[in-house]
C-alpha cells in the first residue's frame, strides 16, 4: 500500500471556490494542503520558493492568471487548472495539464482529477500526460478531444481543414500546417498538399504510372488518396513499398 502524502497548492482568488477545494482536499486522506494563494502574484512567489506535487490553479485570478504563473514555472509541476470558463480547455491541454476542471466541480470529478495526477507521479518513468494521446480543439461552441487514434486522415479545403474520423468530420478554420504541427510525426505524415493520414490507418500503395501513386486506408469509407509527387521521396524514406 502506497502510504506517501502527496503536497498539494492551491491558487484561488473565489473565497467560496477556494474553500471548497480545501474541502474536497480534507476528504483525501493521501493529500497534504501545504500551500495557498489568492492572486497570481502571491502564487508565483510562494512556487518560486517551494515545491509541491500538484498544483491547482485558477484560471482567472488578479495580477496573473492561472495559466500565466504556470508559464513561469521552472519545471513544470503537475497542475489541474480549474475555471468557470471552458474556452481556456485547448489551452490548458496545450500546457499538458493533467486534468481541466469547470466550476461548478463535485468531489468526484475532482477525485478524477486527483486519481490521474498520482498516477502521474507514481508512473513519473513514463508519464501519460493528455497532449501526448490527444488532439484537442474548438468544435463551434465546444471543445473536443480526439484520441489520435481516431483521426484516419485530414485533408484541406480552401482555408479550412477537415479532421476525418470513421464517425464523422470536424472542420476546423485553420490551414492544414497549423494542424500537423499538433500531430505526431510518428504517426501522421503528409502525403500531399492536402492531404495527411494516420500511418496506422494504411491498408495499400498503389503505383499507377511513371511518378504516380494512390494510397488505400482501411476505413469503412475505404479512402483512397493521391500521394503528391513532392512527397513520394519522403514517404519513401519512411516506409517501404
């Protein structure tokens, strides 16, 4: 059994928000509240002369907000960021936040929280942390994440980008480059100007004439796309057929 007390903060500007935070911490015999603040000042004085294992921070606090004084830190502590505002979710994933809380929170939505942040650090060797599994974004008024695994490719319109799943597509308004440089080299590469594919998601190649050649995913849709001429060398590089 696993007797170690894990030291928590908390950065809250709300009294009421602030007192139930502690209040959630009490029902957690493993944490520890060693620290508090109420603007983002104080709380990047008091985390520039200690340290503790999780950090709870307010979105929206004087001074700085919480994702400013977590910008600042040297290294990055675990953190939930919790907020009353979801449009900062994108954000707090991009900053590989372990969990995003949105008030109002109950107890077990924060022991979920809590539940991924000590496994964290209990599997500090290989942490799991949300960005590395995940690409997240704005869906009209929501915020979406999308295992990466989900994604079977994504391909370019005028100045949007089409996110395919084997559910549904998402379209985003950003350039085709502005995504790929979200996903992972190792699994997603660009096969044309408009197009990239999930490298799990390849069934076949096909080479057609000369230069040509289309590529075969295993969807339901069974795509099929055109490999870019630009691109046929560096695929090439890459896997072999």
């Amino acid at each position: 059994m696993d007797d170690r007390l894990y030291t928590v903060f908390i950065a809250e500007d709300m009294v009421p928000a602030r007192e139930l935070l502690v209040s959630y911490i009490l029902e957690r015999p493993e944490l520890k509240l060693e620290g508090m603040a109420r603007d983002g000042r104080e709380a990047l004085e008091k985390l520039s002369a200690h340290t503790y294992d999780l950090l709870f921070l307010d979105v929206e606090m004087p001074f700085f907000n919480g994702i400013e004084v977590y910008e600042k830190l040297e290294p990055s502590p675990l953190v939930i960021f919790t907020t009353s505002f979801n449009e900062f979710a994108v954000r707090a994933f991009d900053l590989c936040a372990v969990d995003y809380l949105l008030k109002p929170f109950t107890q077990a939505r924060f022991d979920t929280a809590v539940d991924k942040a000590i496994a964290q650090i209990l599997n500090a060797d290989t942490p799991t942390r949300l960005k590395d599994k995940v690409f997240t974004f704005k869906d009209k008024n929501k915020y979406r994440v999308l295992p990466f695994e989900d994604i079977v490719y994504v391909s370019s319109h005028k100045r949007k980008t089409i996110i395919h799943t084997e559910e549904k597509c998402f379209e985003l308004n950003c350039f085709l480059s502005d995504v790929m440089e979200k996903l992972p080299g190792n699994i997603f590469i660009r096969v044309h100007k408009q197009h990239a594919i999930n490298m799990n998601k390849i069934r076949e190649f096909e080479h057609i004439l000369g230069s040509q050649y289309r590529i075969y995913l295993n969807d339901e849709d069974e795509t099929i796309l055109p490999i870019g001429q630009s691109f046929v060398s560096d695929i090439k590089k890459i896997i072999s057929f």
